[in-house]
C-alpha cells in the first residue's frame, strides 16, 4: 500500500505542477460530432489568434494538447505498475486511472474536464486503436484462424442473436409504454463486441496464440460486421418506419467481400508490393510501408460503412514479415543488416498511442450517473442481459476450448457501445436517462472483463495442468 500511495503522490504532483486553471480556463466550448459525440473545435482563426496574442507572447496551440497526453501517459503508466504489482493486466490500470482523471472534478479539481472532450486527443486514441488492433492481426495467422473459423462464425452469430433478444426485452420490461423503436435499438447495442478489450487482455498476458483467443477474434470481426447490420436495420426503421432487404443484402454482401477481398487480394500483392518498396534505402521505410497499409485498409473499411478496426485487423493478418525480408539497415558501424521484425518497429508507437484510448475511456465515465436509482436498476438490468448473452455464445463450442474464456473474452462492449449509443440520443430513440444506463452497462461491461478473464485463464490453466498430471 505504501507503493500505492507513492504512485499516486506522485501523479498528483506532476500534475499540479504541469497544470494551472489558466489552461482550462483557456479551452474552447466544445462542439458535437454528427453522431452525438462531444469534440472540442477551436473556432478561433489564425489571423484571429495572432492578432488576439499580439504584444502577449506567442501561444501554440499544441501546448494544452501535450499537457493532456502528459496527464494520460503518467496516469496510463502508473495505473498500469499498480495493477501489474497485484498480478492483474496493465489495461484495467490505464481504465481506471481513467475513471480517477475524469471525475477529479467531484472533489473540486477541475483542470482536467477538457480532457474529455478534446478533439485532438479523441483523434489520437481512435489512430491507437487502429495500431492496437493492427499489431493483433499482426500475431495473428490466417491458417491458424481458419482452423477455428466454424466456431468462430457459431460464437459470433449467437452472440449477436442472444443479446439482441434479452436486451429487447429487458428494455420491454423497464420501458413497458416505449415504442417498438426503443425496444428494437437497445437490443441492437447489445450486440457487439469491443474487441479492443480483450485484445489488450490476452496480448498483456502473452495469450494471443491460444485457440480461445483466436476464436474470439475472429468472432470479434464477425461480430461487429453483425452489429453494424442489425445497426442498419434498426435505424432504417426508426428513420423510415420500414427497411428493404435489398438494402441489408448490400451491407452484408459489401462487409463479405471487403475481408475476403482485402486477405484474398493483399496476400498475393504484398510480396511484390514489399520487394519493390524494398528498393528505397530510406531509413523507417519498413515500418512506414506497414503503417500505410493498415491506414489504407482501415479507411477503405470506413468508406464503404464498417469500422476502421475491421480493417486494420485484416491489414494485420495480410502482412507477415517474409513479405518484407528484403528490407534491411545499417547498425552502429554501418554494417547492412536485416531490418527488424514489424512487431519490433510497430511497438514503441503503440506504446505511446494504445494507451490514450483506454484512459480516455474510463475519463469519460460520468460517476453522478450512477446516483439516479431508475438509471442503475436499468443499467444493472441491461448489464446482466449483456453478460448472459455473451456467455451463451460460449456454449456452442465444443467441450476442447474453454467456453468460460470464450465467453468472458466477447462480454465488453467498449467503444463500439458508446457508439451505438451516441447514435440512438442522436436519432432520438435513446433519451438521457436510458442513454446514461447504456454507458453505465457499457463500462462495467469494459472494466470487469479483465480481471474475470485473467481469473478465467488462470482456471483453464489449472485444468490443462490436472489433465496431463
């Protein structure tokens, strides 16, 4: 505890010493995307802003947005030393060290409400992400996925199904006057899987090569191009009263042939892709060529409807480091030597930006939200059906894999429910209060998977252990 202690003295310090309520005081009123969520936009031009700061001194505008990764990283890397020092993942620290940062402001601090609503940084923790998962299909192999492939189409498809109908009908029993509409979406942001979560899990724990890590990330993909179906159909016929199964059709079909296409296409072109880039001595060209594929992947994915995720995960799966055994580098004495593994350069970059997102996750959980009794007996309602659901979805396997693991590892929503949410307070299916109860169900959702997955491997560990006894 006296360790504890000294960590969080020592983050308080830093941070009061880096910060003053000149800075807060100085951020700009935020502005809200298309999709209900809040980003800050500072409104102010740059003849405005120079005219503005004349005879003051110069003021840059990144100097409130390095401030805010400085809070980030020391909370991400305190909070990850806690947690590691009691043997639990380094991801739950950098959430709840989140939690703490956002809602400092209860007790009177309020230097870091900005944080939550940054622009800047909310585009940084979405490019981590998109690394995250990235490196994920990176350790990932594709014949190895496809060995697990059935189970992993099987997990996916109850796991949607089986959320789906208990969310509808918990929201049924707390709404029973609601419209069909709000039954049908709040079911719908039950359905997918932040498979963020668990990634970070099973990579903190060197797990990723299991067979019930890779069914689950498999099933993830699966998932989230599920989610965003039943996503389309329920918002068509909130906009519109009625869907068209062409319309259906076409987002299924697309999503099909994007991964297909995309693993298909990019193992035979990445070879000859990489001998060519091979060429340019340049230094960093390794990793750059690797980061250009994913990004590219990943918008390619956005711009016809799924999520930049999906696509930086095939991305991640494509590339192996054979299609870039011709790339190479000087050492110290410069001697020409082979270039290092993708993972190797991938990882230093990660470090810095995967960690943004899960603190600014646990910064915007709101605790005065959980002082509405209505809205903790919803969200407790909507907790357990999502729980359930996932751990339905672990059943369908056969009794080799551990289903526990399985279905432990697809339970937090993440990202993906926020989104989901945002969307419905946008469409103006979701009120306030339900909406408060969806993020409440998406965070503990996101925080309890840790540490009841670890507490899930640890058993299935001990089993493997009694067996070959």
């Amino acid at each position: 505890m006296k360790k504890v202690r000294k960590y969080l003295l020592t983050f308080a310090v830093i941070s009061t010493l880096i910060l003053s309520p000149a800075v807060v005081d100085a951020s700009p009123e935020p502005a809200v995307y298309d999709n209900g969520s809040a980003v800050e936009i500072d409104s102010v031009t740059a003849g405005e802003h120079e005219a503005g700061t004349e005879g003051a001194g110069h003021v840059d505008p990144v100097a409130s947005v390095l401030l805010w990764i400085i809070v980030i990283l020391l909370a991400a890397k305190i909070g990850g030393e806690i947690f590691e020092k009691f043997n639990q993942p380094a991801v739950l620290g950098e959430l709840i060290f989140g939690v703490l940062v956002g809602n400092l402001h209860l007790i009177g601090i309020t230097w870091f409400i900005p944080i939550a609503s940054d622009i800047h940084i909310d585009i940084l923790s979405r490019i981590g992400v998109i690394i995250l998962l990235f490196m994920v299909g990176l350790e990932s192999n594709i014949k190895e996925m496809m060995k697990v492939g059935v189970p992993s189409l099987l997990v996916a498809t109850v796991g949607v199904i089986a959320p789906f109908v208990l969310g509808f009908f918990v929201s049924k029993f707390f709404f029973p006057e609601a419209a069909l509409n709000v039954h049908l979406f709040i079911g719908a942001t039950l359905t997918a899987t932040s498979v963020g979560i668990t990634a970070r899990v099973f990579k903190d724990l060197g797990k990723l090569q299991l067979p019930e890590a890779k069914i689950i990330l498999g099933a993830a993909v699966i998932d989230d191009i599920m989610g965003l179906i039943v996503l389309a159909v329920v918002s068509g016929i909130i906009t519109t009263g009625a869907v068209s199964l062409i319309s259906v059709g076409a987002i299924t079909l697309k999503s099909v042939v994007f991964l297909i296409g995309s693993i298909v296409i990019g193992t035979y072109t990445a070879p000859w892709v990489g001998k060519k880039l091979a060429r340019m001595q340049v230094e960093g060209m390794k990793v750059i060529s690797a980061l250009i594929f994913a990004f590219i992947l990943a918008w390619a994915a956005n711009a016809i409807g799924l999520a930049t995720i999906v696509g930086a995960f095939a991305a991640g799966l494509i590339l192996d480091d054979v299609h870039f055994k011709l790339f190479t580098r000087k050492d110290h004495h410069g001697k020409i030597i082979p270039e290092f593994h993708i993972e190797n350069l991938i990882q230093p970059i990660a470090a810095f930006l995967v960690p943004i997102f899960f603190v600014l996750m646990g910064i915007q959980v709101k605790l005065e939200t959980f002082t509405d009794v209505k809205v903790l007996g919803v969200a407790a309602g909507l907790t357990i059906a999502a729980v359930i659901g996932k751990q339905v979805c672990g059943l369908v396997v056969n009794k080799g894999y551990s289903r526990l693991v399985i279905g432990l590892g697809m339970i937090p929503r993440g990202e993906v429910g926020l989104i989901f949410a945002a969307i419905g307070k946008s469409l103006g299916v979701v009120n306030d209060a339900t909406f408060s109860a969806i993020v409440i169900m998406v965070i503990v959702t996101t925080l309890v998977t840790p540490p009841l997955l670890k507490i899930g491997l640890d058993k299935m560990e001990k089993k493997q252990k009694i067996a070959t006894a």
